[in-house]
C-alpha cells in the first residue's frame, strides 16, 4: 500500500560481519511493518584481493544474489540505513563511491527530507565506532535528510553503548556481531522506519 | 492550541550578532505557525570582562529583558533551535554550561524524539562555520534527537552555502548578519519548524 | 634546563576519573624526562550541586591544593595534554571555559607549534571516546597546535583501543579507570612529551 | 642528501580545481628544501563517465604523465599533504579508495610519525571545507600521525580563514583556485614541510 513506509538498507561488507549487522536491521525494519530492500555496493577490490583472503571469497560467494545498489533505492525509500566496516574511522571507499553516484538525485532533491541512520564496525573498541558514523551523517546533512539516531532511547543502549547508531568490535573480522551488536542494529533500524513513517504520515496531511 | 508545534530558540551572544540570527529564527518559526520561546543563556564572564568591551556590555543591557533558558525550556519545546557564535570551532562555554545541566531530563528521556538544529557566527570564513554545528549536532544524538538540517533544500542555499545549517562571517563582531545570512537562519527554522509538526502529527496518529 | 620538554597537563574533573588518568600522564611525562604542570580548570557548578553529590565533594577536598589553570601554563609549556569527561560527546563545559579566555594568548600567537594531546572518560562505552577527543583537537587546530594521537603505535593499543588519545568507560563515575585506560593515558602522555621534545630540539636547530 | 624532508603530495582531481592547488603545495614543498613527490590517485570513474563532461575529459589528458600514487609513496614521505575535491563534507571515493589499501603498511607501523596535512575545494563556500579536513584527519590519527594545520600562524589566514588546512570554492568546478587560495595551500605546505624537516632532526638527534 501507498502508506507504507519503504527502507532501504544499503550496505559493503567484506567478510560478512557488517552483512550481519544489515539483515538484523532488514528484520527489524519489517518487524516494524516496512517495506524493505537490502543491497550491497559494488566491489572496487581486485577479484585477486578477494581471492587472497578466505574470509573475503566465501562472504563474496554467499551474497552473490544480493542486488547491488542503485541510485533509484534512494530515491525509492523513505528511510535510508546505511552500514560499512570502518576503513580509519570513515567508511569504506566502495560505500563512498556509491554516493559519490549520486549527483543528478542530489541536484534534484530527491535525496531531502527523508529518514537517515547508519551501523558500523571496527578492528578495535574505539577505532571508529563513533567517527564513522558522524562523518557519515555529515553526508546526509548534504542531501537534505534527518538523521536520526538511538541515543539513549531504550534501557539496552546502556549496554550497547553507542548513541550515533549500531557498532560492533569485531576485531579484524574474527568475531561476529553477538546479541548485544545484532539488538542495537535493530533497535536503530526499527526507530528510523518508526520515526520515517510518522514523518511521512505527518507530510501527508 | 494543542497541536501547534513549539518552538525553543536558545543562544548565547556576546556582542549580538548571534542574537540578531537568533531573532531572525524566531520570526520564522512564528511565521511557520509555531508557538515560539527566546532565551538566552546565562552569561559565565566576569561583569569586568564585560564592561571592558562596549559591544559586549551594550548587548548585554539591550537584551536585558530576554529570559534565560532553563531545561524546562527544552522539555516544552518538540523543536530546539540552538544558536551560538563559535569559540574555536566549537560552541561558547557559556551554551555548553547550559546543556550540561540538562542531566535529569536526559536521564528521563525527555529530550528524546524532538527535532533539533544550529546557527552559529565565526570570526573568519571558514573558522568553525561547519565545525561549531557539526559538533553541536553530537550533543543532540545523545539526547534521542531528531537532527533537521537546511541541506540544499532552497535555491537559497547554494548562495548561504552552509548544508549544516546557518553561519555567517562577523570579523569578530564587527560585520552584522546580512540578509543572506538572516535568510539563511529563518530558512534554518522554517524547516526544523515544519518538520517538527510534521514529525508531531505523525507520531500522535 | 632550558632544553628540557615541559608539559602542562589541564583536566577537568568531577568524582575524580579523569584526575586519575591525569596523573597518569603526569607521571609518564615526567618519566619521559619533561617539566610537568599538573592543573585542574575552575568548577562552574554551584556549592549546592557539589555538595548534594558524596563523590563530587570528596573529589573537590581531594584536589583543593591542585592549582586551578592560567592562561600562562599554555605559553609555558611545549606540549600541552587536556583531559576531561565527555559531557554529550563534547568537553564538559568547565573545560571549555578555560579555553575561551585564552583569546589574547591566541592573537599573539602563543599557542602554536605546541604539541596537543587529550584523553577522556565516558559513562558508556561508544558515548564520546572518540567524539569528546576528536572535536577537542579542532580546537587546537585553531590554535596552529601539533596534534600527535597513540595511534597503534603500540601493540597495547589493540587492547586499548582508542587510536585518538585514552579513555575509560567510568559507567557514570562509578567504576575508577583500569590499568588498560592507565595505562593508554600514559602511552598517550609519554608520545607527546617524545615528540614535544623532538619538535622542539628540531625547531632549535 | 639523507636530511632532506621527503613531501608526498597526493591528490584527486576531475577537473582540475584541486589539482592547481597540488602544484601550488608541491612548488611550496621545494621551495622549503623538500624533496618532492606529486602523485594522482587512480580514477574510479568509468571512462564513458569522464568523457561525458568536457571538463573531466580535458584534465585527464592533461595528467595523464603525473604518476598513480603507490602505497610506498607513503612510506618514503617524512610529510604527507593529500588533496581531493568534497564529495558530501568527505574526501572523494578515488582518494579513499587509495587511502583503503594501505592495510599492510598500516599494520607495519610505517605510515607513524610522518607529518600530515591536506587541502580541499568545494561547490559551496561552507560545503565542506571544513568537515573534508577533519575527517581525513581522522585517517591519520589511526596512522600514528602527527597533524600539522596552518591554524592562525600566518596573517594572511584571516583572508583565507580555514584554520583546518587550504581550501578553495570552486562553484562545482567552474570558478578556478584565485591567490588566495593558492597561497593558503602553499603556506600549509610549507608549514607541514618545515614541521616534518624538524620533527625529523629532532627525532634524528
């Protein structure tokens, strides 16, 4: 139906850990009644980087029938979840050249007034947890889009502990996303689709 | 009435040029429909620094009568406007001492769910205009806000240039906001304003 | 001697966490050979506030003899490491006060070419470590400053975590900082007084 | 001779705007005694995309002999001065995407206490200026390196007025870097250069 708020989880992921992290945000988001898309962005690595790395080449295998991202999916959504590995405090570069694509939507508005959050994960606890999703947010200041975060909103952020989204420590990618990181990653993405369909609500009438 | 959206416009301002801004948000945000509140916070200079300087000391006489903030100030509000000139980059004490009283209502979650955003005035061109915001706006993701920023939404906004919201160059006092700069600040609140009410009606129904 | 680095290490306290990762970089400045100031900021808060909580008014006793910042100990000094809790992902304001009077010191250009350092505490984990010490530096960006972080320059910062400076997860002042956050205060502190006093033999000739 | 600073200058351009101001930065770097390295990252972009834009096209011939910057470019350089255009308040994909591959320098500690700084053009004259900067700060923190801004040192920056590093505002590619610009860029490459020749004795001896 018309109402029905749409989100998109767009997201890279080397080996598999920020995939995770994306379907508990695409579960959540359709627990909350959204329509949702997931997709990744497109590899920029050589096929013998890819290849070199056991963890790298059986992720890419096991998503090989996952859509890759279009401008369009922006345009489409309501809400926007984007998630990436760290790369040195700021998403990777295969996330960045995604919306480096994204100029005619952006010369046309049709990235503005919609919902915009993030998940992220690092090597280490504090290596980029928080600066990869504020410089990310940043980008969606460009685009005109309301960013909304967990803060402190439910009693399992006390735990979690990052107010700016969903982060998880996986320490080089040796250590998959526990319940802790999966909870936050839904609890974000459940409120940006609640929050993208009351704003949408609230637009209509 | 009960719907209408309320508005909290609080600043710091030495010599005026961020009140000027500040009462240039107000006038539209009441033009916007919203029920609005001006307030200043308290001052943390010693009266004799004040009266060294004439500009900080007639300011502080000319605005007199304006209230101070207090937190109930941000717990009324569904839409907080804050506004400060940059101090290296960054919002004056004087605005920060504000916020960090604020403990007990973030604690209760009663920042939470309003729409949040930033004016600011540099000495110099680029001398914390994004920076004073974009570190402003950090604050707000630890209450559970909301952040609504101008983005390129207006044509305007390619002439004001700031996507994070409103700034303008004073010289160190000396150079008053000008219409671009005004202009800028009330399309600022326009947007938070009406993306509050929108944000209010969707979430009441 | 007139060779000798000398640091000034400026904190900001309330219960006494980050008075202890202060003296955790005093003594690793002095260690490393360096002239070492220890100062705290001036408290903002009122008697009463104080005084209704057990831990803060303990900690004010605590450091009653601790001399309160000037202005001179940042011309003094050739490295300069700044410590405080995260209030929102920012310095707390007591912090910030302090730098907004070192006006004069920055007009005349008395605080470049020094070599900048921080570290923090946070109620939770992903709560401003990194935020709290990022936007701190660009206060010394403005200032023309040297900004030397830990890195992984050590194989102890894949357990501490923080490339950005040190920082403790205290969950709200009730848990004393570890030997990890002790000691990536010290690793901190002892990497800005190196390159101080490499700078400074440098820049001498 | 073995003394001399090696600079590394390391750029984006698609139309030519910040290129100009890596001339401008590598002319600066020789005339401070430095040894000198100017080198283009690889184009992301597909060719029908550059030859579609007149502007793209031309300054890709025009490069076409400016050698791809290798990941040993950085290890060679005692000061490493990066430039790209903003894309959203962040470096562009093609300069991350170099930045990205430098994981096994990184883990060997080679790419520590270097000198690093940057410059930056954009569409707009708050439109990410500042926040380009910062956030490829951040990137070298997790380096281990020491970040070296031109701050206030000099008097022309109170023209120029982007304490960060260089910038320019190019309303998207047409307006070329004017001597403001291209003095600030040459005044924060020398300024890194002086640095890192210093640093560099004083670590020497």
């Amino acid at each position: 139906m018309d109402g029905q708020v749409k989100v998109a989880v767009i997201y890279y992921s080397a080996t598999g850990i920020t995939y995770q992290m994306a379907r508990s945000a695409v579960e959540a988001a359709e627990e909350a009644g959204a329509d949702v898309r997931l997709r990744k962005v497109r590899e920029l690595a050589p096929d013998e980087a890819i290849r070199s790395n056991s963890g790298w080449q059986a992720h890419r295998l096991e998503t090989q029938d996952v859509m890759e991202a279009e401008p369009d999916d922006l345009s489409w959504a309501d809400v926007v979840i984007m998630g990436s590995p760290t790369r040195y405090g700021m998403i990777a570069a295969q996330l960045k050249q995604f919306i480096d694509t994204t100029g005619p939507l952006w010369a046309n508005g049709a990235l503005a007034d919609k919902v915009y959050t993030g998940f992220t994960s690092t090597a280490t606890s504090h290596g980029g947890q928080e600066a990869t999703l504020l410089s990310l947010y940043t980008i969606f200041y460009h685009w005109g889009g309301v960013v909304v975060t967990p803060g402190y909103t439910d009693p399992s952020q006390f735990v979690a502990g990052n107010p700016y989204g969903a982060s998880h420590t996986s320490n080089n990618g040796e250590v998959a996303p526990d319940h802790v990181a999966l909870a936050a990653t839904a609890l974000t993405a459940k409120r940006a689709a609640l929050m993208g369909a009351a704003l949408k609500r609230g637009m209509a009438g």
